[in-house]
DNA sequence: GAAGTAACCTACTCGTAGTAAGGTAATCGG
DNA sequence: CCGATTACCTTACTACGAGTAGGTTACTTC
C-alpha cells in the first residue's frame, strides 16, 4: 500500500538503497525520526531489518544518508541555476528561485531537512518551538504593519517570516562570534530589514515593482 | 559534581520542577534529546525516574516544558524592551537588541531551542544538515563579496548568515501558501538583500553608519 | 499524636535499536 | 553442467531505555 507492488525479488544493493531511502524519507517526515520505527521501514520496504544496518549502519545512519541525498539534489538545482550568471545581482536572484523551486517541488526531501532537524515532526515538542517562532511573526508583522499599512498582507507576512528566520540563525553565528555585541546583530538585521523595506515606504509602489502583480492582499495566517 | 551539593531532602514539587528542568535543559543540551536518558536526568536531580513522570509525564512533556519556560523568558525580554517604545523603528531595534542579548545570556536554553529542535544535537545527523547551511552560507558570502568588496568580512559573515536563515524560513512559508511562485519568493529575499545592501553599495560609507564603529574586517569562519 | 497528604521509592513490563549466525540465490572458474 | 565463492537476505536473539503499578516515608494540621 504504501509503495507499489509487493517486490519481493533480489535486488543489486545500489538499487536496494535508493528505494531505501526513499521509503525512510516518507516514514521519517511522516512520522518523525523518534517514532520511527526500523522495523516499521524495513517492513515497507519488503525487507528484514539487518539489511538496513548492513547498508546504512544504524537508524541515524539512514537519516544522515537521507540528508546527503536530499543536499545533494538541493545542490545540483542551486549551482545549476546560478551557473554562468556573471552579474551578482541576476545569480543571486536565480539561485533563490531555484532554491525555492527546489522546496516546492521535493517537499518530502525538504520537510525532512526542515523538519527532522528536529526529529520530533508532529511531537508537541515541535509544535512548542514552531509557537515561539509564529508569536515572533505576529509581533513582527504587527510592527511592519503599523509602519508600512498600505503593503499588501502577503508581503507582510512574507517580510516578518524572513525577519524571523533571519534572527534565528544570525543569533548562532552571533553566540559563536568574538567581539560582536548585541547591538551589533540587532543593527545588521536593521539594515536589511530597514533598508529594505524602505523603497516600499518611501515610494509606495513607483519605484519598486510589486512582487505579486496583483494578488489584492490576501491575508494569510493559519498553518 | 553536576550539580552542587548531594541534596537528598525532600522538597516542595514548584521547587523541585524548577530544579529538573534546569539539569534536563543542560543533559538535552550536552548529549541531544534521543540520547538523554530518564534515568541518566533523574540520577542528576537526586530523586527517582517515577517522580519525573508524576511531574511531566513524559520524556517530550520534559522537553516541551523546558521549552515553554525558554519561551517565557524570551518574550519577557523582547516584550520589556520593546514596550512604551512608539517609534517603530526604535521599537524594532530596540527588540532585536533584546533578543541577541537573550541568546548570548542564557545561552544554555536558547541552545535547547535551537537544537532539540532537531533532537539530534551533537549527531551527525545534526552535523549533516548544518553543512548544507553552512555551504549554502559560503555560497552566498562569497557572491556578495564580488558585488560589495569593501565590507567587512565580519559583516558579510552576518549578512550571508541573515539571507540562509530567511530563505530556510520563507521556504517554509512559500510550501504551504497558496498562489505564491518561486519567483516571488526569491524577490521578497532579493529586496531585503539587495535593497537592504544598497546603501553599502551605494555610498560607500557615508550614508550609513558602519555597525562596527572600527573593527577592520576581522575575519570568522570556523566553528 | 493520629490522620491525611504530598513527596518519593523499588521493581517491574514492553517496545525498539542493534546483532549473531546461518540460509538461499546469482555468478564464475573449470 | 557443477562445485565454490560471493552477496543478498532471514530468523531469532540481546540490551537498553521509556513508561508504570503499587508501596513507603516524611511533612502538615487539628
């Protein structure tokens, strides 16, 4: 039920684990890396457990192999789209689209990323740290809004995401960093978020382009 | 030797709840959630596995209410810097200052948070994923080195930081709305980023006051 | 100082990660 | 065509840690 037919014929081990890692990516972004269970894959995949260790070594063995797969896919679209460009500006843009093309389109790989991370996906543990971010959003965006009303809400809330998980992984480099204040961080974060929003204030929208062409402000809260 | 003294006195259940979730935060922190042990955080307190239970019911009850008290403390620090403040962008900054302030204070649970996110902290599974920001992170580094050569590579440390947090987060965001393309998602970062690095650009440093008021580019890659 | 309650313990069950040792099918030299 | 080597695969275990049942000890209150 869970991949197609019920293949119980040999297989060479390169093959064998490929289709290994695809059925652990489904149980571990479905279930979460805890409440896997090996015995739960090795079952969906047609296969007693120990081949699993004599392929991957361990549960976490797997998982890691996952990520190496799912980085090296990321890679490839990424370096693919930026290869070539020599302006920064257009490399740069590309490699964004790519990246978030990449999210799209691999959602299964990418939630493992993201989520298994943090090997609670679905845990109330998860939920408990994802509040702390979407509390940050809201206030984020409580604050963008009183400064930039007349913005459509979906780039509110694409802004206040994007400040949020700026903070968050700027906060890493600044715990690890010698000789950078608090202040400091705040201001690098500023300047982005600050000096960036600014052509949308100071010309309402003359000077910059709309992202959405037209998309009439549709609010966009619930998970 | 972990904690203080070899307490063996009983004890009201506020105070001892407090006590277990400051050890489980730092064995969660040290050794990553799936390989704390119950028994290992319940020998530390001085007291038996079966009262951690009465008091958190769980293994992820444990993790969540160390959490949630992280959680509290943070927004009491955003929340008291921020307050009375109308100016936004005051407030903002103000806000953004508190937060790098908690991270670097109470390094311990902002580190729970960051990590048992991925419960896997210290894993290589947890290292896996780290890589792929971290060559996403020098990626982007050196692209904005051709475009802005004179900043400080400290400051393009932090702003490659900013854009791998943002575009992590906003990949988030953009899977699960609706109505939003590749495209759109990689010019909201475009904006923040480029927009947002302009006046580096632009005037040199004239216009904007460097966050550093001398530090010459001191350099800081590894860990 | 008896009764009640809140803190605490010992001693278990059960599920799951990980392993030992052996079976079966393909491949290859003769 | 046939034994032998190799590689895929299995059943049947051990070890350890999450979670629990039920009893014990120390404080409190009248």
């Amino acid at each position: 039920m869970t991949t197609s037919a019920p293949r119980k014929k040999r297989m060479p081990r390169a093959e064998r684990e490929q289709q290994m890692l695809t059925i652990a990516e489904e149980v571990f972004v479905e279930q979460g890396f805890v409440a896997s269970s090996m015995d739960d894959i090795a079952a969906r995949v047609g296969v007693s457990k120990p081949m699993i260790y004599e392929y991957f070594g361990s549960k976490e063995g797997l998982l890691v192999a996952c990520i190496r797969r799912a980085k090296a896919e990321l890679f490839d679209c990424v370096a693919n789209a930026a290869a070539g460009i020599t302006d920064p500006e257009m490399a740069l843009r590309s490699g964004f689209t790519a990246f978030f093309r990449y999210a799209d389109e691999h959602r299964l790989s990418w939630q493992l990323v993201l989520n298994n991370e943090g090997a609670l996906a679905g845990s109330a543990a998860a939920e408990a740290i994802e509040e702390i971010r979407t509390e940050q959003t809201t206030l984020d965006r409580a604050l963008l809004e009183t400064f930039v009303p007349h913005v459509p809400g979906q780039t509110l809330d694409a802004i206040a995401e994007i400040i949020v998980g700026a903070c968050e992984r700027l906060s890493r480099w600044y715990v690890r960093t010698e000789g950078v204040t608090a202040e400091d961080a705040a201001e690098y974060v500023m300047r982005l978020a600050w000096y960036g929003l600014r052509p949308l204030v100071a010309s309402s929208d003359e000077n910059v382009e709309p992202v959405q062409g037209s998309h009439p402000a549709q609010e966009n809260n619930g998970a």
